[in-house]
C-alpha cells in the first residue's frame, strides 16, 4: 500500500492526544458520567447575555468569523489599559500555544517545563520537534527558581508556568512571577498560563508591562466564562512579538459566532462574578467532603481542588477508578508526587451531592 511520505519528526511521534476525554470514556463504558467533576469547565456555563449573543448570530455562520478579531481585541485592550497590538486572538490557550511554539521552537531548541505540568503544551513541543526539559514541583508547587536555573543551564528559548497552575491549583504571588521573569536568561521568553486566574487572590498577576518582550500572558474563555466549547483564547505581549503570530497563527481559526458571545460574555462582569462565588463555594465543599473522609485538600486558586489522598500514585488511581464506576468523572496527576491526588472540578450541588455519596464507596473498594 502506498503511504504518505511523514517528515521523519512526525514518524517517530506517537498518535495520541494529551487527554483521554470523558466522552471517550463513556463511550468505552456505554454509558455516560452523571457527574462531570474531572475537565475544569464551569459547569455553571456562560452569561446568558452569550448565549442569546450567539443564539442571534447563528443565522450569520455562513460567514467567516474577522480575520483580524477586531472587536474582542478592542474590548480587552480597553479593559486592561493597553493597546490592540498588544493582543492576540486565537482557538484557546491550547491553540495560542501551539502557535507560540511553532513561532520559537525549532528542531532540537530546548523548552523547560515542570514535571506533571499542563501536557498539551509538552504535546505542541514534542510536535515541532523541541527538547523538553523539566524540573520537579516543589511542595506542590511550581519551582520558579528551579524554572530559571534549568532554562539557564540548557539555553532554553522558553519556560512554561502556569500561575494558577494545574493540575495542583496552587499559585505564587504577582511578585514571585515578576521575580521570575527579571531572573530570566537573555534570549529566553516566559510563556505564563493564566487560565484560571479569574479564580485567584488578587495579587496572582504581576502588573502588565506589554512593552516586555521577556514574557508573554495566556488567557481564556474557557474557564471562569464558561466558553470551553466555543474555543476562544488570547494573549498579551510587546507589539512585535504579537505582530508576529500573523506569521503563523490560523486567520480564520474563530467563528463569526464564538467571537461574538466571547465579546458578550466579557461584557457581562455580574455573571462573571456570580460564577466566581458559585466556584468558591463548590471549593470550600469539595475540601469539606474530603476532609470527612480522611483526605487533605490542597489550598486550590482554581476551578478545581486536589485532594491528597496519603498514600501513592497506585491507590489515588484505584479511587479514581472508584469514582469513575460509580459515574463520577474525575481526573488526577499524572506525575509523582502530585498523583497521590485526585482532581475534583467544581460542580453544582446535585453532582456534588453525588460525588459525596461516591466517594467513600471508592475509598473502601480502594482498600
């Protein structure tokens, strides 16, 4: 049989994805998930405003979405007092990243990362031919120091931190990022993930500084606006460091209506604030329900808490697997230490009322 002719980079990669989906596994199981507590998405969805925003745009996808993103750019650079040029649009973070990478990474060019950290950024890495490096998490956090000492060491183009990071939901404070960003090697550029800052203290982010062409920020609508399915992201940086995605970023890789309930959702800042608070207190229960059955929550700046489960990697899967059989999704770490924890997104009562009842089931069959 005559096959395509692979470069050999994308011979030797294997064909999978970062994450095994909760539809893919429901469709093993035949079944689906009555609680989905294990892919960080707010179940508490978008501002209703974005969804009758794109409820009216649907008559108009016919149409390309703008090329440009005129409109969302505005509105995000009005808000955070910056220009334009300092924003880019794209299909997510993960979709921005891959962009980043493609933009920096040649074959063989190094890229430092934590052990366990975000594995889609490792994915688009690994795809354009990049030599990851990573150091261990540090009292489950991520090891700024260690981050920057290893990025010196290989030479590295880039470092990835995610602050709030995921998958433990930890932080470190604007001032440790900036600390960190000062202490980079010359030639290396931050690519700081903040996906769920949104979640966070308000002393997560470092004050923007857009002319700093040493780092560039990673924000979503998938989080905190409950716009997973729609696949809208953005970043922030110098001017010509954005300028420079029209290089290779997909220009018509929005659609006309995700660009337009993005815009409606970023308006609605009450809704966005309802759905804080509804996080907040799904947290404090989740922490509440592993502590009545003997695990320890890991103080969480996201949408989601780790609890530890006090023994290893082999027995937090066994309760995962508990879980799983009993319809509630949930997710862990996939590194130790950190995969001595289970991963519980914030859900609505009736799927924590369910994740409750499950969850000492799970622990006793994981004995």
């Amino acid at each position: 049989m005559t096959t395509p002719r692979y470069t050999p980079l994308a011979a030797s990669l294997p064909s999978t994805v970062p994450f095994v989906g909760p539809e893919t596994q429901e469709r093993a199981r035949g079944q689906v998930f009555k609680a989905r507590l294990g892919a960080n998405e707010s179940v508490f969805g978008p501002s209703p405003k974005a969804i009758k925003a794109m409820q009216d745009a649907v008559p108009d996808t016919w149409k390309y979405g703008d090329a440009e993103n005129f409109d969302l750019k505005a509105a995000i650079a009005k808000r955070l007092s910056i220009s334009p040029a300092n924003v880019v649009i794209g299909s997510g973070i993960d979709g921005l990243l891959g962009s980043t990478v493609r933009l920096l990474v040649g074959q063989g060019d190094r890229v430092v990362t934590s052990a366990g950290a975000y594995p889609t950024f490792n994915y688009h890495v690994n795809g354009f031919g990049g030599v990851l490096v990573t150091v261990p998490f540090r009292d489950d956090f991520e090891d700024t120091a260690a981050l920057v000492a290893k990025a010196a060491e290989v030479d590295a183009k880039l470092v990835y931190l995610a602050n709030p990071d995921n998958p433990m939901g930890t932080c470190h404070s604007g001032d440790a990022v900036q600390a960190m960003i000062d202490a980079l090697p010359a030639g290396c550029l931050l690519v700081l993930d903040e996906a769920y800052l949104e979640f966070a203290p308000a002393n997560t982010a470092p004050v923007i500084d857009v002319n700093d062409p040493r780092v560039l920020r990673f924000r979503t609508f998938s989080k905190a606006y409950g716009m997973a399915g729609a696949r809208v992201g953005y970043a922030l940086g110098h001017s010509d460091v954005i300028q420079a995605f029209n290089k290779v970023r997909n220009h018509f890789g929005m659609s006309k209506v995700s660009q337009i309930g993005a815009l409606a959702a970023f308006a609605d800042q009450a809704y966005l604030r309802q759905v804080i608070d509804n996080v907040d207190a799904a947290r404090r229960r989740i922490a509440a329900i592993g502590r009545a059955n003997g695990l320890t929550p890991i103080n969480s700046a996201t949408n989601f808490v780790a609890l530890d489960c006090g023994r290893d990697g082999d027995y937090a899967r066994r309760i995962l697997g508990g879980l799983i059989d009993r319809d509630v999704f949930v997710r862990m770490p996939f590194v130790a230490p950190e995969d001595r924890c289970i991963r519980v997104s914030a859900g609505t009562k009736p799927e924590l009322d369910l994740f409750e009842a499950a969850l000492p089931q799970a622990l006793e069959a994981a004995k």
